[in-house]
C-alpha cells in the first residue's frame, strides 16, 4: 500500500515560505527532515525544487510542473491525476514536501502530516500551510526542541 505522508515546517499562523525560500534555517529540523525521508521518492512543486540549495542526497525526486526539466535525475509529472496514479501504483511510503501548491493538492490524499509547529510567526510570508480540521487526526507529539531561541516540535498528525 502507499502511505502519502505530508512534511512541512509551519509557524504559527502556518507560514511555510518567503520570496521562494523557508522562513527559518533550524539544523536540527533539517536534520530530521533528512532522517526520515532518506531512501524515500520526495514529490515537490517546481518552485520548491528550485528553491532547493543543493541536491538530496539518498532521495528520488519527483516533481510536478506544467514544464519540461532538463534533468535525467528527476521523474518529472505534468499533471497531478497522473502522478497520484503513479504514487498508488508503487506501494511506498511517498513524502510531500511542498510547497504550498503541492500540500493543497494532497491535503486530502495523504493520511499523515508530518509537521514541525515552530512557536514563531513571519508576517512577511508568502506561502501557508492550508487549513485542516485538526478533529479528524490524532495528534502526537514526538518529540519538543529548542535551537537558537526558537522553540519546535515534531508533531504527527495521522487521519481518523
Ligand atoms: N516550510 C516548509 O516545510 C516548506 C517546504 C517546501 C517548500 N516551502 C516553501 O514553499 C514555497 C513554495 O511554495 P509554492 O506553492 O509557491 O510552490 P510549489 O508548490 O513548490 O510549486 C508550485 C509549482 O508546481 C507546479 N504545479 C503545481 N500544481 C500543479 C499541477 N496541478 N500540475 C502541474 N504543475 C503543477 C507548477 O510549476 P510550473 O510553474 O513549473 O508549471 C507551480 O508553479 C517556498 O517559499 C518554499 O521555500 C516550505
């Protein structure tokens, strides 16, 4: 069976980006990010593969967007029912990892949310998280941390 599993890093008014970039650089999330999606196909919009300051390694990428991309390392999907088509053909455990157009299309495809809620906010952003109805999932908290002031924890939501 697949499992579709969104990742993403939100603050508190679910922030996610700015200007094409994240909002906040936390090693040890990025280091957690790594943990769990190394060995695993990562699906990302266009704009999150651009943003993205150097390759992932130990990861297949997939990306979608309504263009070509010159890149044999990548599997790339021009449109989303062939890709989720794809994603349930494979029996994998599959990580959405942004960005905000990408969340939204799987919101309702993917049964667990893998969040890291970051206790700040950025007025500035540019890109969100979408809504969800947190009654529909168990929250569990994973683990709490702290890094440069900046209080955050792992959180997985998995739908009832
Ligand atoms: N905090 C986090 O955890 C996190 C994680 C990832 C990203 N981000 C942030 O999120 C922001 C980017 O989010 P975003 O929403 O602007 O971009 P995105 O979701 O990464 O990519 C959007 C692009 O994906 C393609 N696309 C989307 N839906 C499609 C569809 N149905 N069919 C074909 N192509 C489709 C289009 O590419 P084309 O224009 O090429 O057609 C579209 O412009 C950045 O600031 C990034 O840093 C944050």
């Amino acid at each position: 069976m697949t499992n579709i599993i969104i990742i993403s890093a939100v603050g508190l008014n679910n922030e996610i980006g700015v200007n094409n970039k994240l909002i906040w650089t936390i090693k040890k999330d990025l280091n957690f990010f790594k943990r769990v999606t190394i060995n695993h196909k990562i699906v990302m919009g266009h704009n999150t593969f651009m943003s993205l300051p150097k390759v992932l390694e130990g990861r297949s990428y997939i990306i979608l967007t309504h263009h070509n991309i010159d890149n044999e390392k990548v599997l790339v999907f021009n449109n989303y029912e062939e890709l989720i088509c794809y994603l349930n053909s494979i029996n994998e455990d599959i990580f959405i990892i942004g960005g905000e157009s990408l969340y939204r299309l799987f919101l309702n495809e993917a049964k667990f949310l893998l969040l890291t809620e970051i206790n700040k906010s950025f007025p500035h952003a540019d890109t969100y998280f979408p809504y969800f109805d947190k009654n529909n999932y168990i929250r569990e908290v994973i683990k709490k941390d702290r890094e440069n002031d900046i209080d955050f924890c792992h959180v997985l939501y998995r739908k009832k």
